[in-house]
C-alpha cells in the first residue's frame, strides 16, 4: 500500500460517522485496504458484495432493468445507506453503493465501465468512469475504480486527502449529485402515510400490505409482543407483521432517531411497518382487509366511549368504518380481562375474536410486561461486567 493511500485510509477512519458499502465485484479491493488498516471498526459497519444476478435482486429487493448502470448504483447506495442508519442508531452515517463491468476472461460487447455512489443524509454523488477499451488489465481497472471510490468516500467524510488515479488522456469521471429521499423525514413530514421495515433493515414505500397487523408502541418490545405475534400467526395461519404509529393522539409525534431506535429492536427477528395512524380507524384505511391482534387491555380501550371524547357515536362510526375496511380484531386475554368481559356492542361483536387460551394466554397486563422488559434492560449492562 503506497504512503499515499495510507494516509487517506487513516484520515477517513478518524473522521466521523460510520458507513456501510455494497458491491457487485468492483470495488472489493478498496474495501479491503479500508479493513486492512487498523482503526477499520471505526469506520465500516458492513461490507456487502452480492456479485452473482440473483444475490444483487434479493439484496436490492428488485430486479434491476440493467444491473450496471448509474440506477443501480443509487439503488445501492440506498439500501447501504439503509443498512448503516439501522446498525449505527442515531450516528451519521454513509451508504456507499458500486457496480462495475470491468474486463474479464471473455470479450465484451459494451464499454468497461463503473458507477459508483456515495449517500448521505444531505446528498447523494454518483461518479461514472467509461474506462478505456482493452487498454488495461482486469487488475488496472480495478486500481483505478479502488482509487475513485477511495476518493469519493474521502469527499463524503469531508477528508481533503486524496489519491492520484490512473486515468488515460481521454477519460474522466463524471459526477452527478442529487438530493436523497428520505422515507423517514417524508413521513415526519406529512409526505409519506406510511412506510416497511423488512427484516433486514431494508426500508420501502410500497411493500406489499400485510395481511395481519400487531400494532404497538414497542417501547420497549417485550416478550409479551414475540409471543402474540407467533401465537396469532399459528391460530391465522399467515405471517403477522408489527406496526408502529409515529403520531400518538396525547403526544407530539417521535422524532428520527427515536423511530430509528426502536426499528433496531426488531432487527432480524421481523417486518415491521411505521405509519402516521394513530387510531384503528386510521390503520383501516392505510391496511384494508387486515386482522389487527390486539391485546385485552387494548380491545378494551377500542370499546370504550371515553377514548372517543365520550361518544358512542363516535365510537360507531370508528367501528363501523373498520368494517367497511373488511378489518377485525383477534385478541388474546388474560385473567383479569376476558372477551366476554368487554363491552362491546352488540352490532360489533362480529369484529372481535379471541386466541383460545390453550394456544395464547397473558398472565399479566402489558404495562407491566414493559416494566419487566425495561428493567431487564437497564440492569443488563451492569451484569455484564463493562
């Protein structure tokens, strides 16, 4: 590694923020000089490289209509920049995106090119190099690509060291630059009703609508909600995917990093949706045709005339709506509080079901459930010792 080289790479570990690259196969080399010196962790959160066609569909969620190409390589980007702001919590952090055609041990048709992007929070830079035909080897190009995206990922981090780049007479990159779009903020926003979580931190606009919806304000998640879900998805036999609501009728709605920090609890264990619909009326219209699995404790507040400034009419028409909607409720008990137990008004009792006791039973309310789970957490770090 050339002194150069090593003085960029040092000076982009010491700057701040974290990042995360994803890459079709160009562009691992510069990944790896950035993990081979020290004070990588620092840095690097995740270095992603679906390199066959199927791994860069499933890693993007989409097929792209061509896989080199500058779209691809924001679409990238995008979901790196996703994968990082999941893992970092609240940190700055960067998304870097890259897909190359570079030349191989078969002649090709098009241009040896790459397209590389840098995402975040306020832009977006993508630089795209047409290298030179047959004018290097597979080892030049990757060099010159190495060098670039160095470069770039040195300009996101506000680094002003930078490395010389090979590039012939004729060639030279071109940068483009772009405003991000935010799902978070568009929702905080107004823009955006609604917006899924996968499973892997992906986020997405326009993810297929659940079929059924644990919502919850998952402050902390507990146990409580784990088995819910799994009980309700056997007693259904479909998936059950959780829903948070950034707008709360008593609260000023959750900032970025807060619906960032509670999205990370959910992080490989399941889906889960962040809407701006406070009340079951409002989920109805933005996931018609849904089972919602509440608990007892809920079900209660959805009956009861005091949560609808003390109308039954009100009430009703709430009702009324989640049916039109083709929605209804399945809720699990517990001791204190039965299904027979709710007042629910007759015209409505059809929208209300329960998990038998055999398949789900709650000993305890899910108030103090949470209380359980935030205590745990908050003695946890003691336990272990530093």
């Amino acid at each position: 590694m050339s002194p150069e080289t090593l003085a960029l790479i040092d000076a982009i570990h010491r700057s701040p923020g974290r990042c995360v690259l994803a890459m079709t196969g160009g562009g691992t080399g510069a990944a790896a000089l950035l993990l081979s010196v020290p004070g990588g962790s620092r840095k690097i959160l995740e270095v992603a490289v679906p390199y066959q066609e199927r791994a860069v569909v499933e890693f993007l969620g989409r097929r792209p209509t061509q896989f080199c190409s500058v779209p691809t390589s924001r679409a990238l980007a995008v979901r790196a920049y996703e994968r990082a702001a999941w893992l970092a919590g609240g940190e700055r952090v960067l998304g870097i995106g890259c897909t190359s055609s570079l030349a191989t041990d078969r002649p090709k048709r098009g241009d040896h090119r790459f397209h590389l992007t840098c995402h975040a929070a306020d832009r977006i830079e993508t630089y795209s190099l047409i290298l030179h035909k047959d004018a290097r080897s597979r080892e030049e190009e990757e060099a010159v690509l190495d060098s670039v995206l160095l470069n770039a990922l040195a300009a996101a981090c506000g680094v002003s060291e930078r490395v010389p780049v090979a590039l012939l007479s004729d060639e030279s990159v071109h940068v483009e630059t772009e405003a991000p779009v935010n799902l978070v903020s568009s929702l905080l926003s107004g823009k955006l009703p609604a917006f899924c979580a996968s499973v892997d931190g992906q986020l997405s606009g326009d993810a297929p609508r659940p079929s059924a919806l644990l919502p919850g304000a998952f402050e902390p998640v507990h146990e409580g909600h784990w088995g819910l879900a799994a009980a309700a998805s056997r007693f259904l036999s479909r998936p059950v995917v959780f829903e948070l609501s950034v707008i709360n009728v008593d609260k000023p709605p959750l900032p970025a990093a807060e619906i960032r920090r509670r999205l990370q609890q959910f992080t490989w264990r399941a889906p889960l949706w962040i809407t701006r619909a406070p009340t079951f009326a409002d989920k109805a219209a933005l996931f018609p045709g849904v089972v919602f699995v509440v608990g007892a404790d809920t079900a209660e507040r959805i009956v009861a005339p005091r949560y609808y400034q003390g109308s039954e009419a009100c009430m009703a028409t709430a009702l009324e709506h989640v049916r039109r909607q083709g929605c209804r409720f399945l809720v699990a008990c517990r001791e204190t509080i039965r299904l027979e137990d709710l007042s629910i008004p007759e015209a409505y009792r059809d929208l209300f079901s329960g998990i038998p006791k055999a398949d789900f039973w709650v000993p305890t309310s899910s108030t103090a459930l949470r209380e359980q789970a935030a205590s745990a957490q908050t003695v946890a770090p003691a336990e272990g010792g530093g």
